[in-house]
C-alpha cells in the first residue's frame, strides 16, 4: 500500500517537469526504496546479511551496467549517424546490433566474476547447452 502511494506521490510529482521520464525515474525510486526497507527487514530477521562485500559488489556491478549502457548509446547513436534511413528493419536491425554491444560488454566480463549467483547461471546454462547438444 504504501508503494502504491508512493508512486502515485511521486507520479504527480515528477510528470510535469519531466514528461514520460517522470513515469520511469518515479517507479524506479519507488522500487529502490522497496528494496531497502525489505532488505533492511530481511537483515533484522535473519540477524545479519552480509550487507558490506554486497554493497561492493552492487556498486561494481552498478557502474559497470552504467558504462555499458552509455556505450550501447553511442552505438545506437554512431549507427544512426552510419545509416540515417529509418526504415523499420533498419531500426530494429540498429537497436539488435547496439543491445547486442551493450550486452555482450556486460555479460562477459561479469561472467568471470567469483559470485555464486554468477557460477549458477554459468552452470545452468552449460547443462542446458550440453543437454541440448546430446
């Protein structure tokens, strides 16, 4: 309920001065403050999270996510200057090939990366392709 409120709150507060982006900066604050206040409840219950080594690893992964998503921009933004024609193969054939960038600069160096999280999706994905392959 007070996520509802919240949102509706900030909704009203921050369509005027942004447009459409108001929508989206608005549910994103709603859905940060959710996830402090369930993580903090989730620390008082459990006695203790291991807030700190997470906190260091959010923030790496937060910039990193940061970084190649402004290079994915300028992808998008190099091949509209490439290829000014926007018909809709092309547009979508541009965004493939800018998403795909901004992917594949992410995904691959956190793949290597010594979180259990990460050694889990690996090793699914692994079992997957060779179940696939058999």
């Amino acid at each position: 309920m007070i996520n509802i409120f919240l949102n509706a709150l900030f909704d009203w507060l921050l369509i005027g001065p942004f447009g459409a982006t108001g929508l989206v900066l608005a549910t994103v604050s709603v859905n940060i403050i959710s996830l402090i206040a369930l993580l903090w409840i989730l620390h008082r219950r459990l006695g203790g999270l291991p807030l700190l080594p997470w906190g260091g690893w959010i923030t790496l992964l937060s910039i990193w996510s940061f970084g190649c998503g402004l290079l994915a921009y300028f992808t998008q933004i190099s091949l509209d200057r490439l290829w000014p024609e926007s018909t809709l193969i092309l547009l979508i054939v541009k965004l493939a090939i800018a998403s795909g960038v901004g992917l594949l600069t992410f995904a691959l160096p956190v793949s290597r990366l010594p979180l259990p999280e990460v050694q889990q999706l690996r090793d699914r994905l692994l079992r997957r392709r060779q179940s696939a392959e058999s």
